[in-house]
C-alpha cells in the first residue's frame, strides 16, 4: 500500500543532505502513480479464473535477522524433537517422562508440575496468557510470530534449506524447475523429496511420543505393537509435514491461514513492522541513471535483492501485505546492498508506520526499541504478567489432598432398627503426590455419638474419624455411612480430610446431614 | 476513492473489481488459488467413492446398502458386543467363587455391586425404587436398612431373589401367613394387642390383657420380646421400622387382616451370575448383615477355624 499521506506530505526538512522534496515530487511520477489515473489507464490484464502458484525460490542471505532465524528455528526444533526423551524421577509410582500429555489417565506432566482435570483452569489461564501474549507481541513487534516462530515457518524454512542443498542456490533452482524431466532431475527431485520425507517422518513421530512413554512407545511402533491411532496419528502429520511444508509454503500463510488476517486487525501505527521507506527508495533507479540524474532518483537501486530472499515470494516495496511474514530477511538483503554502494543500511526496516511518516517528513530516525515504550505495551506486558504470577502462586500454594463429597439423595436417609438414623455419602478422596498415603476422614459438627463407615470397614468398626490409605495419585472413591445416635438431630457438618504424613495437608468439605423431618 | 469506483482495476493489486461497493469498500476479483479447485475436484471425487462404499441414497423404506456393509446398527451391535467381551471375565470370575466368599475379594466385590447396581436398575426398581428404598403404603420393603424379614445376609438375599416370597413359581419359595384375627378378637382385644404391640418398642403403653394375648398367639412367631424370627419369616416388631407402617391403625389393620406382599423369583428370569451380583449390591445398600457360622459347624471345627472364618467375613463387611 502506497499511502498517499506520505507521498504528498510537504517535507520542509533534510535528514541527509538529499533532496528529498525532489525525491517526493519524482515518485508521484512513479509507474505506480500513474496507475491512479495520472496517466492514460492501462489495458485491463487478462484475468485467469484460478491462479497457478508461482514457485518461490529463496536466494542465500545473511545477516543479523537470517541469524536469528537461524537461532529460533534450532531452539524451536530441538524443543520440539527433543523434549519428549527428557528423564525427571517422579518416583515408583508416576511417570519418568518430563513432559508427558497421559490421556488414558488424565494427567499432565511437566517436570514438576503435575495438572489434574479438576485443575484445568491452569490450563485455561495459559489460553488466556497465550491470548494477551498475543496481543502484546502484535501490538509491540507486528507479526513475529509469523515470521520467526510459527511451525509453518520454521519448517518451510528447514525445507527450503534442504532445497537449497540438493538444488543449489535461487537461479539454479529455477533453471531446474523448468529444466525437462531427465535422468539427473529425476534424481535430484527423488532424493529431495526422500529427505522432505524423511522430516516429515520424524515430524511426525515427534508428536505422538508427547502422549505415551516415549522410549516404550518408539520401540512398540517399530515392532508393530503401537496402538492404531499412534500409526494413523504418525501417518497424518507426516503427510501434513510433507506436504504443507514441502508443497504448499508460502499458500499456507496467504490463502489458509486465519491468523494474518487476525493480527492485521490487532496492529496500529505504533507496532513496528518491515517496512520499505519509499519517501527515501523512490524514485527507483540503478546506480548508473543516478550518477546520470543525481537528483531524481531514491536509495532504492531496483535490484530485486528484497524480493529473492523473500520466503513468500512478496515485494515489500509494495507497502504492507497478508503475505508479509515478517521475518526481515529483506532487511538483511538491503543492508547488505547498501553497505555495499555506500548509502545508509534501513531503506527497508524495522519502523513503524507513525514513525515512517515522521521520517518522511524530514524528523530524524528514531531507534526501534523506543517504539516498544508505550502504555499499550506495558498494560499488556502487566495484564499477562498478572495473570502468569497468580497462576504461579495458585500452583506453589496448593495442596495435594482434596476431598469433594456428594450425599445420597435417593433416599435421603434411612432409619435404622434402633431408631438411630443414618445417611449415605460418596466420598472422592485425591490423593495427587507421587506416593501411597493414609488418610483420616473426621466428622465435624455431628452430635456425640455420631459413628462412620464405609464399604471396606465394617459397621462393627464404625468410628467418628476412619483411617483410608489412598493409591499414589488417585482418585479413591469410598461410600461413607454416617449413623447419629436415636433422640440426636444434625443440619450441617463436614467431612475433614487429613494427610497423616509429615505434611499434614488438610482440606474439608460441607455437607448435609439429612433428618426424616425435613420431608 | 471517487476514482477507482469508475477505474475497472485496483491500483494497489492490479486485479478487476467485480464491481460491488459498500461504504467504499470494493470487492475484488481475486483468483483463487489453483489448488483450491483441485481440493475442490478431490472432494468430488471422494463423494463419488463414499457413496459406492457406504449407505448414501436414500430410498423409499430405507438407502442403499454400500459395498462396505457399514451401518450405525451394525456398529452398536458391536460395541455391545466387545463390551461384554470385555465384561466376560469378570462374570466367570463371579460365577466361580462362593457367594459367602466374594467379599474376602474387594476388588471383584465391587465389580458386582456395580453390575448389581445395573441389574437393579433394570428388573427391581419398579417395585423398590430407584434408592431402594421401597414404598410403604403397598408394602414393598427398603433394602436399605437394617431391618430383614427374610435375614439380610449374602445367602438369604440370594435365596430371596431366587425363590421370591409367596410367590407360586417356586416350591422353595419364602412362605409365611399370618393368621387373620379379625374375626376371633374383638375390639378391645385387638385395642389391647395393638399396644402391647407397641410397647415392645416403648411407643405405648401394655396391659395384662394384652400381654397375655400376645404370649397366646403372636409369640410362637414373633418372639416373646418381639425380636421376630427370620427363618419364619416373622418380622421384628420391637424395632422402628414397619412395613406397613408403624402407627395404630396400621398394626391394628394388621393384626385383624394382615396384609402379604408377593415378590417374584428370579431364578428361571436371570442367570445366576446376575443374581449374585444383585444380592451383593442389596447387601451393599448399608444394611447387609454378615453369614453367621451354623452350629452344626460350630459342633464340628475348632474355635480357631472359626474365629478365622468369622474374622474373614468381618473384613467384608459392607
């Protein structure tokens, strides 16, 4: 998008002793302009109904961006394949794995932590965080996520290298491309597509090993003794890997996916993006038609270096666009033009669009960090630091025992021979450490007399307090009976559950105690 | 935008617009991409398969059938069927082991309770209600106290639910009638029992006549002190629970007509593994009392075999 607010904004100062006034007034002559009317229109393009995709073949570069690109695609990677063969000793009776998703029995495992279902709400607070952390980002640094993080990215980018060490560089690959099919492509494609394949595989595999023991489960696939869903999970993203990551590409992000069109709408001129300063590139011109007209032309030498290493195939110069990803690696390019002619680096750059105006309109350029140091940024920054420290203190603070109790209410009570007069309970008793624990369940608040059993100790052993040894990490679900003596009444009382270990983890649960006058 | 609205082609894009405008907002003739349309043949494609391979077209009284042979019926049959595969072991296990045994096993105890519970819910609720806790105005007992006519242990609730009580199905049925008194008492006799009735659970007060009417002709059964006898059949009538209820009128009603409830057996309806697991579950309501060594037995073995026999019942105590 060319924004005609800044090409036509009057620019009374000089930044670098270019004649920028003059610059401006030549690029509303640019072939873009033109197209606006200024000129007789062109002909209408023939117009196909369905577009074929046009490859896109990245050209080598580095740089600072290339090397951090570099540096997240290694960590994201080495996360990702790595983290499910992490050992963490959680004793006999848990897992070894450190991170492990355990469906089958409903528990997640992360180093020390462990999450129950009943605790699910930690993990609708990190939605939340990874909601706002969102925002945050977008709003601060535009779509890195896109750019440096997101699978699609990261794996596309793997792949692009592969491309580049079976095929060599850009302009190798496209005579390959359009090369006949002979003995030598054929062998260049299959070995490519091998190790495309190969990835895939690993991709692939990688997942599944969130959800089961990891070495057990690697052993069992290849023996043929993993379940069918493992195959079929493996078989899947490997097909999805191959093909979205070695196929599709750059068609992913422009045409697939919802998210650039989301973070469009979450930017404002204040979030720092790539951005092409055309008040300083236009009016383009290679280095000779400078020296011949030395002021008509912009910093921009025209020589498509922007859009060889682009990995979408865009031209930034364009203005912003869906397909932008952001991952800077034209910045690198141009940089690396201009160190080379001699004009200063950051013809295309980090800046955000008020500060691009500022600049075009002669204000001097502002480092990008000083664009992260507004009020957006920082209640964001405290929103989702809140809500990570809270959580962080829910997860220190609780405790491992836990009692839920629900009353029989068909029938509500029972009268007993004696005249005594007894209610049923089901008691849910967790016990979430690693390690088989006693327990005492109490009675509190019932009148003296009050006696309690349950399905595994006996009426002759009715007591007001029992002692239950619950499983490691289980739920134990136990049927209490609870009599009070003939002449008593009770309304509300509570089941106290206590660990009768060194930690002494306590936690109570309010009840009725059910009368056969209250019906 | 006064320009592009006459302008064919976006500027910015070089792309058609199709000529529809909202608020100055123009859409444009974007293609779509190549792909989109072969994904788009790929699902025709796959239409056309999954209508040879599966029910699709429907017909007058049903759809065509499919190659596969694949039906939603089909596929509950079995799941059904793999369910009670899957059950199959449990069931042997139960129908191996002595019911006066399965407590000693908790763990195949609660299988049974939890299959009873289902079984309940299927052939016993209609009369006993859904918490088994009966009805006492047609006489159907709670199950879930303390209180048995029949005994309440693992055995005779098996025997119960096999044999029914009066019911004419069974030769070995429970069968117990109590004598209808209306027409030997008269009114003041009856006034007189009813109390001493009573008083055996200390709600009224007796008297000579009473007493002495109750020793003639209820204690034979029910006991000199009203405790019953459940090998009769004769409930307790010194405790709080009634079948009937429990006030006057009701014992007096009772005395002179007494009413007989009718349960049916269940030994030719359910296989003897769910009748198993349906008097481990009424055992389990809270009321279950514990198999009490005969003393035939007691003659026989020595006091330690009992002692552990009487300990090994006691930890399956429900």
């Amino acid at each position: 998008m060319e924004n005609p607010d800044i090409l036509d904004k009057p620019s009374d100062g000089k930044s670098d002793g270019r004649d920028w006034v003059a610059a401006l007034t030549q690029s509303s002559q640019s072939p873009k302009a033109a197209a606006r009317g200024l000129s007789p229109k062109p002909a209408p393009p023939h117009l196909e109904l369905y577009e074929k995709r046009k490859s896109v073949h990245t050209k080598r570069i580095d740089g600072p961006f290339r090397r951090f690109k570099w540096f997240v695609m290694l960590v994201t990677l080495t996360i990702y394949y790595v983290t499910p063969w992490l050992r963490w000793d959680r004793g006999p009776f848990a897992p070894d794995q450190a991170v492990l998703i355990d469906l089958a029995h409903r528990r997640f495992y992360m180093f020390d932590i462990e999450i129950w279902p009943h605790e699910f709400y930690f993990v609708a607070g990190m939605l939340i965080m990874a909601g706002i952390g969102l925002f945050l980002v977008t709003s601060a640094v535009g779509r890195a996520w896109c750019g440096y993080a997101c699978p699609q990215t990261v794996w596309t980018d793997l792949f692009q290298h592969v491309d580049r060490f079976f095929d060599g560089d850009r302009n190798a690959r496209m005579r390959l491309d359009k090369a006949p099919w002979g003995p030598g492509k054929i062998a260049r494609r299959g070995s490519k597509w091998t190790v495309y394949l190969l990835i895939s595989m690993v991709t692939g595999g990688a997942w599944i090993l969130y959800f089961a023991d990891a070495p057990t489960l690697f052993v069992d696939f290849f023996t043929g003794q993993a379940d069918f869903v493992a195959y079929a999970t493996v078989a899947i993203l490997t097909g999805t890997t191959f093909w979205l990551g070695g196929f599709m590409r750059e068609q992913v992000c422009i045409y697939m996916c919802p998210w650039p069109r989301i973070q469009a709408a979450m930017l404002d001129e204040k979030s720092l993006i790539v951005t092409y300063k055309d008040w300083r590139g236009e009016e383009r011109g290679s280095l000779k038609k400078a020296e011949r007209e030395p002021n008509r032309y912009g910093d921009c030498i025209d020589c498509k270096e922007c859009v060889s290493v682009c990995p979408t195939g865009i031209d930034i110069r364009e203005g912003q666009q869906i397909g932008c990803i952001t991952c800077a690696l034209c910045i690198d390019a141009c940089d690396r033009v201009m160190k080379d002619i001699g004009r200063p680096r950051g013809l295309i750059d980090y800046a955000t669009l008020e500060q691009c105006e500022a600049e075009s309109s002669g204000e001097p350029a502002q480092p990008a960090w000083k664009a992260l140091l507004r009020p957006r940024t920082f209640i964001y920054v405290g929103v989702w630091g809140a809500i990570g420290v809270s959580m962080l203190f829910a997860l220190g603070t609780r405790i491992h025992t836990d009692i839920t109790v629900s009353p029989d209410r068909n029938p509500p009570y029972m009268l007993m021979k004696d005249g005594s007069v007894r209610n049923s309970y089901t008691l849910r008793l967790r016990n979430m450490e690693a390690r088989p624990r006693e327990m005492e369940i109490a009675l509190v608040g019932l009148p003296e007399g009050a006696k309690m059993w349950t399905d595994t100790i006996g009426l002759d052993a009715a007591e007001p307090r029992q002692t239950v040894e619950v499983p490691a990490n289980e739920t134990k679900i136990v049927r209490a009976y609870i009599v009070i003596p003939k002449g008593t009444s009770a309304e509300e009382f509570s089941f106290q559950l206590t660990s009768l270990d060194e930690q002494t983890e306590q936690d109570a649960q309010e009840t009725t105690f059910a009368m056969p006058g209250d019906f | 935008m006064s320009d592009q609205q006459k302008s064919d082609i976006d500027e910015a894009t070089g792309t058609e617009f199709v000529g529809h405008e909202w608020d100055g907002i123009e859409e444009l003739n974007t293609p779509l991409p190549r792909w989109w349309l072969w994904t788009f043949y790929a699902t025709i494609a796959w239409s056309l398969v999954y209508v040879v391979l599966y029910p699709a077209w429907p017909l007058v009284s049903s759809a065509t059938q499919g190659v596969l042979g694949w039906s939603s019926r089909g596929e509950l049959a079995k799941d059904i069927q793999s369910a009670e595969a899957s059950r199959q072991e449990v069931f042997d296990q139960i129908a191996a082991i002595e019911l006066a045994n399965l407590p000693d096993n908790p763990a195949l105890m609660q299988q049974a309770v939890a299959g009873g519970a289902a079984a309940f819910k299927v052939n016993c609720v209609q009369c006993h209600g859904a918490g088994a806790a009966g009805y006492k105005e047609y006489g159907y007992p709670n199950l879930n106290d303390d209180d048995w006519i029949w005994g309440g242990d693992l055995n005779e609730i098996e025997y119960t639910l096999n044999h029914g009580i009066r019911w004419d199905g069974s030769d070995e049925t429970r069968l117990a009638y109590m004598p209808a008194f209306e027409d030997i008492f008269d009114r003041d006799q009856v006034d007189a029992l009813a109390n001493h009735v009573l008083s055996l659970s200390a709600k009224a007060e007796s008297s000579a006549a009473g007493a002495e009417l109750y020793a003639q002709n209820c204690a034979a059964c029910h006991q000199p002190n009203g405790a019953g006898d459940p090998i009769q059949g004769a409930p307790a009538l010194n405790d709080a629970i009634w079948l009937y209820g429990g006030d006057i009128a009701n014992i007096r009603q009772q005395i002179k007509a007494p009413r007989h409830g009718v349960m049916p057996g269940w030994q030719n309806r359910l296989d003897p593994v769910t009748i198993k697991m349906l008097a481990a579950y009424v055992h389990s309501r809270g009321g279950g009392e514990e198999i009490e060594a005969p003393a035939d037995v007691v003659a026989e073995t020595d006091t330690q075999e009992i002692a552990s026999a009487a300990e090994a019942g006691g930890d399956g105590k429900s």
